[in-house]
C-alpha cells in the first residue's frame, strides 16, 4: 500500500510541475456588450525549439482571420499572446483545461475563458442536409424569405449558407451550427443574431433572436420557388413587358443611380421579372404583382418593400418610385445601353500597391465592412466594398481620394473617411445625415 501511495504521489508531482502542450485550437466567448458576444479562436502551434506561434480567428466576422500573433509567451502556467495588428494583447492562466484571462485592447479590459474546441461530428449534422425556407415575422405585417442550405463540401466538410431573396443576399455564410436531441442552432448575420429551432422531420420550428428581440422563423426542407410574377398579366401584356428596361434615380443623399428591369421567359417556360443595381452592389431582386393595364404599369420590390407604377408609352414608361415614405420619379427605356459606372479615383499608383488587400472593421460592433483594393486585368486599380452579413459583395466604390494621409471613399448612398496610419485607417462612415466611427484594419494573409 506505501509503495502505491508512493506511486500517486510521484504522477500526481509530475503533473504539477510539466507544462500541458496548448497545441490545438482554444475558443471562448468575448462579450462586447450585454447583448452582443463574439467567437473568439487562437489557434496555436509548436515549435521545434519548444517556442509557440498563434494566429487569432473570429468565425462570427469576416474581419478577423487568421491574424498572426506578434509575440507568444508561455512559462509556468501563465499564457500571453500579443496581436499588434489588432493592438490587442490576451494573457491568461492555464488551469484544469481551460485558460482563464483577459483580451486588452486600448480603452478596454474583457474577460475571456479559452477552452479545447472540438468541432462537431460532421453525422450528427446530416439531417439538415438540403434547403430550408421560410417567413421571418417582422414587427406589424412585414415578412422577409429567409432561405438556408446546408451542403457538404468537396473535403468532406459541413458548410451552412444563407439567402434573402428580397435583400438580393446570397450564400451568406452561417456558423456554429450544431444539432443536439432534434435541437438546432445557429448564427447568422455575423454572430449578431441566433436562431434556434425543433427540428421534426421535414420542418424546424424555432425564432431568430437579435439583441432583445426575437421574430418567429419556422423552415420547411424543400426548394424555395419565388411568388408568380406574372398572375396578373396577360400573355398580350407580357409580351409588351419582355426585355431589359434601364433608367436612372436619386436615393437621398446619393449622386443618381442605374436601375435595371428585367423580364424574360425562362428555360422551362415560366415568367421571371427582377431588378438590378449595379452601384448599390443589388442583383436579381425578384419583383412581385406585376401588372399591365390598359398603358398603367404596376410592380413591388419586396425587398425595399417599395413599388413602382408608371405610364407605358412605346420603348419608355415613366412612373414613381415609392420607398420609405418618399416618392422618386424614374424613367426607365426598353433596350436602353447600361453603361458600367466609371470609379474616379485619385490615389498615388504607389499607394494604391501598399494599400493592395482587404481592409474591415466593425460598424457600431455589428456589420463587417470591407474595402477591396486591387488591380484589373486591364491594369486598372479598383475598390470594392463587401458586407458579408447582408451578402453584398462587390459594391464598386464610385469615388476614391488620399489628401494629407485622408482617405475618402464614396459609395452609392454612403461614404467613408479616415486617416491613414500604417496598416490602420481611423475613420468614419457617414450615411443618412449620420456618422459612425469605423476603424479598418489591414488584413493579413498566413504566410
């Protein structure tokens, strides 16, 4: 019995005094505020010389992959990791698996608990697999088609995405899916919003809660067919609508914008109308309860939940626009040529190379937005902005300008500016009369 006692003793001293290998990927949850917490993941590797190296990931934003670690410091027990692009640092104890510390960036001090993370079993999710679709209740009347597909990749990997037909989102990425006792849940919108749902067979009956407020979404697995555009047309009045019709408006605050309607047959014969704006970085929004009497024309966009209705004459119909209380006048023109807007931008080409890459940064801790600086084929420098979160990808920056370290960038309807220090760009957005502080940061890609 002494010498067993002895034996405990000696495994129970040399587990005190070895260091545990954090090999591995430690996630934990980072509260922002009462009702906002994002995924926080280091993932750390060792070194032949007993050194570690991290980079830090955030699978809720778009913003933060993969970001290298600075420097990595671990010696008995105690764990700290600086991440100078980010000017954060996190310093924590390692103890009974877990790591207990703190993310410090300047002006704040957040508690943050790191333990193992282990990724779903890729079975446990198959009874998802394939199309889900419904209606998200809005406050009043209002419903928006939300549409998730879950799909398994070429890798063998579980991938979830997200469309809203009425915002002209697609495959906006969805995280953290799991699927527990028939339980589902999710988060969208970049960790900004969960849903949570019973999953029953062929139906997933749940709410999609954002801050404090939750909206009832209940799926259905099956494939999402958009409404009948055309219930209320004649095939004499489809005929006068087929073809691509273009014309310009004025959002408020915004220099004037393209606008293009689309009706067309497809392959299996059915009747399709959709709208386009290339500026505002909008595609295919299927339009609704289209009409044509008489020379009065009629259509909405469920999306900017507006509608147009205007007078057919010829090749042109002139009409209104009615969205958010407003009333724009539109001229649209059958067959009329799309010019693609010309981006005036008035930075050093030398500038533009070390700016080359993707900029992001929260907007009032919510929305990703990212700036793309990059070079056409044709040798042309572009900016594009994305906002992952709402599945806008591409939207063309109109106008661009560096004056004094300044940077200025224009967008349909928006704009942003900021100071350009280093890989850094401390600015604000400004869009309806309003100015939020956006800070971006260059992204930088593993080596």
């Amino acid at each position: 019995m002494k010498k067993l006692v002895l034996i405990f003793s000696l495994l129970f001293c040399a587990e005190t005094f070895a260091q545990a290998d954090l090999s591995g990927t430690w996630q934990g949850k980072l509260t922002m505020s009462p009702n906002e917490k994002i995924t926080i993941q280091f993932i750390i590797t060792k070194q032949a010389d007993g050194s570690y190296k991290a980079v830090l990931n955030s699978p809720d934003t778009g913003g933060i992959k993969n970001v290298p670690a600075s420097s990595v410091k671990y010696a008995a027990g105690k764990l700290t990791v600086d991440v100078a692009s980010l000017s954060g640092s996190y310093s924590g104890t390692v103890e009974k698996g877990a790591i207990t510390g703190e993310w410090k960036q300047p002006g704040s001090t957040l508690p943050l608990v790191l333990a193992p993370y282990k990724k779903p079993e890729v079975g446990t999710l198959k009874p998802l697999l394939g199309e889900w679709f419904g209606e998200l209740q809005l406050p009043g009347s209002t419903k928006m088609t939300m549409i998730f597909r879950f799909e398994m990749t070429k890798d063998g990997k579980f991938a979830g995405l997200m469309d809203i037909p009425d915002q002209g989102a697609k495959d906006v990425p969805v995280a953290d899916v799991l699927l527990d006792g028939g339980q589902v849940s999710l988060k969208i919108a970049g960790g900004q919003a969960d849903y949570t749902g019973k999953l029953s067979g062929n139906t997933i009956v749940g709410t999609v809660k954002q801050g404090a407020q939750e909206f009832k979404l209940d799926l259905t697995r099956g494939k999402y067919e958009p409404p009948s555009a055309d219930a209320n047309l004649t095939p004499e009045a489809k005929k006068q609508l087929l073809g691509q019709w273009v014309g310009k408006w004025t959002p408020p605050g915004s220099d004037p914008v393209t606008v293009i309607f689309r009706f067309e047959t497809t392959k299996e014969g059915k009747f399709r109308a959709v709208t386009s704006s290339p500026e505002q970085g909008a595609s295919e929004l299927d339009l609704a309860d289209v009409s044509l009497k008489g020379d009065e024309v009629g259509f909405k966009i469920p999306g900017a939940r507006g509608e147009y209705s205007g007078k057919l004459k010829g090749d042109t119909i002139s009409g209104i626009y009615r969205v958010n209380g407003g009333m724009f006048p539109i001229t649209i023109t059958k067959g009329a040529k799309y010019d693609p807007p010309v981006a005036l931008i008035d930075i050093p080409a030398e500038t533009m190379k070390q700016m080359s890459g993707r900029w992001s940064g929260k907007l009032a801790g919510a929305l990703t937005i990212a700036f793309r600086f990059e070079r056409a084929a044709n040798g042309k420098n572009t900016i594009f902005m994305d906002v992952p979160e709402q599945g806008a990808k591409a939207v063309p920056v109109l106008k661009a300008s560096l004056v004094n370290d300044t940077l200025s960038l224009k967008i349909a309807g928006a704009e942003y500016s900021g100071k350009l220090s280093g890989n850094k760009i401390d600015g604000s957005w400004s869009q309806n009369n309003q100015k939020i502080p956006l800070l971006l940061t260059k992204e930088q890609a593993v080596k």
